[in-house]
C-alpha cells in the first residue's frame, strides 16, 4: 500500500482529534467524521475533510479508524458503515470496547476487510506527541506504518487481544488511583503531612498511580473510566474492582464530575462520605 492512504477517522472526542491531526500533518487525505459535527471544525481548517455521516466517511477509505465512546457506539457506527465499506479495506478499531465487541466486528466484516483492535495508552498529551503505547490484536502489518505517527505497536496476539489487554491495564490504573486517594484519606485520618504521605507513596510501587492521581497535562473523562471498569467486572469476577466502580461511579454523579478528568474524581474519592465512597467494600 502507499503510504498517502485515504483514511476516514470517526470520532473526535479528545483523544480522536489529536490523532487525527497527526496522521493529516504526516500527508495522509483524512475525512473525519463525529455525532457533533461542530468538533470536526479545528481538522477541517487544517485540511481534512468533513464527512456528513459515517458511511460518507469511509466510502473511499483505504483505511478506516475508530475512536469512539464505547460498543454501543461502535455497533452503531458499524451498522452505517459496513453497507459501503470497501473491499480490501483496514479497519484499525482503536476504543475501549473490550474483546467481545471486537470479536462481533470481526465476525460481521468476515474477508471483506482486515481488522485490527489497537486501543491506546496514554492521554491527551501524549496522543498529540505522538507517543501513545498501541496494543494491536490481529494482523497490523499492513497499517502499522499508519499507526507509526500516533505512536509504538505492541503485538498482543490475535484479533481481540489488544481490547482484552487494554481492559486489563485499565482496570489496575483506575483502581490504583482510587486506591491512592484512600490512601491519602487514611493519612488524612491519622494526622499525617499530605505532602510527607504523598512523597512516600510516589517512592513505592504505587508510583505511577500517584502521578496520575495529581496529572494535570492528562484528559480521562471518570464516565469513560466507569464504562471501562463496567466492561472488566463484567468479564470476570472481580469484587474489588467492583468496590472501585461504585466510588466512581457515585463521583460520576456529582455535579461536573463525569466529564472531569479521573484526577478530579480521585479528589473527590479522598474526601466523599465513607458510606458511598469507593471504601465501601462489600466483598
């Protein structure tokens, strides 16, 4: 394939867009399409083209990527869009809609294109720098080229493994940043500096979740984090990762919460009344 593909790019939520953008400023011909139409306006300025619906979108597209909200979206845009997919096509499906949904869309496309599930790690910013961590299931040859300008593939195995990992890594990052704000709520409780406690943690092994817990220059929206703990306990029983998902999902409902980054949430979490709060664990 050249390395000019058409590439249709569906959903430009906060991490769509600036990928989006880094495959439009490497020369690719991107059409871009989002249920609010207004978001696609910043790409369309900078060269790409505006797509009135899904299927409009990739009826030319050599490779097509998704980054939409959830499987329900996802099942959604596929009924659109596989009337019109081109034969031969890359399907490079890269939300967070767990191996299931990932194992209907394979079967729904049977040879008529080459899917690829290569959900992402990182945030806003490092989806902008082009420094994303991509885990593919299936085959990606064929497109790794393409997904080289957002970031570095890592081969998990076969189709629906990349949306299975993903959902693993989630469920121990959202987790052990709740995990931290109880943390620092337990040293609340015994009288202990805030800055002391923090410091210590950010020595251990909860490191990374600390940086999370208090980033700034990251965007995780906490409905987005209780859709992904939706999707892991629902694949195997987990009771604390249950235990989680009920704070967040109370943070969820406070007002300006759900969209706020899973920093906000964890603040919340630290100081939420205990009866509600992710401590509640009924194991």
């Amino acid at each position: 394939m050249q390395q000019t593909e058409k590439i249709a790019f569906l959903g430009l939520g906060r991490m769509g867009t600036p990928m989006a953008r880094r495959l439009l400023v490497a020369g690719h011909p991107v059409t871009v399409w989002n249920r609010t139409a207004a978001k696609a306006g910043p790409l369309v300025a900078e060269g790409a083209v505006r797509a009135a619906s899904p299927a409009d979108a990739v009826r030319d597209a050599d490779v097509v990527i998704t980054m939409l909200a959830g499987p329900s979206a996802l099942a959604e845009v596929a009924d659109a869009v596989l009337p019109v997919l081109p034969a031969g096509a890359h399907w490079v499906e890269m939300s967070t809609v767990g191996p299931d949904a990932v194992r209907d869309l394979a079967a729904r496309l049977g040879d008529r294109a080459t899917l690829v599930d290569a959900p992402v790690m990182g945030s806003t910013d490092r989806a902008a720098a082009g420094r994303l961590g991509i885990l593919a299931g299936g085959d990606p040859a064929g497109v790794e080229h393409v997904l080289a300008h957002l970031g570095t593939i890592t081969r998990t195995g076969p189709t629906g493994s990349g949306a299975a990992l993903k959902l693993v890594v989630n469920a121990a990052v959202i987790s052990g940043v709740a995990l931290v704000a109880e943390a620092l709520r337990l040293a609340d409780a015994l009288g202990l500096d805030e800055d002391t406690a923090r410091t210590a943690l950010a020595g251990g092994p909860l490191a990374g979740a600390v940086a999370r817990a208090f980033a700034e220059d990251a965007h995780f929206a906490t409905a987005l984090a209780v859709k992904d703990l939706e999707l892991a306990t629902a694949a195997a029983g987990l009771p604390a990762v249950k235990a989680v998902l009920a704070g967040y999902r109370e943070a969820a409902g406070e007002p300006g919460l759900a969209e706020a980054d899973l920093a906000r949430a964890a603040a919340h979490l630290r100081t939420a009344d205990p009866v509600t709060a992710v401590s509640r664990i009924a194991l």
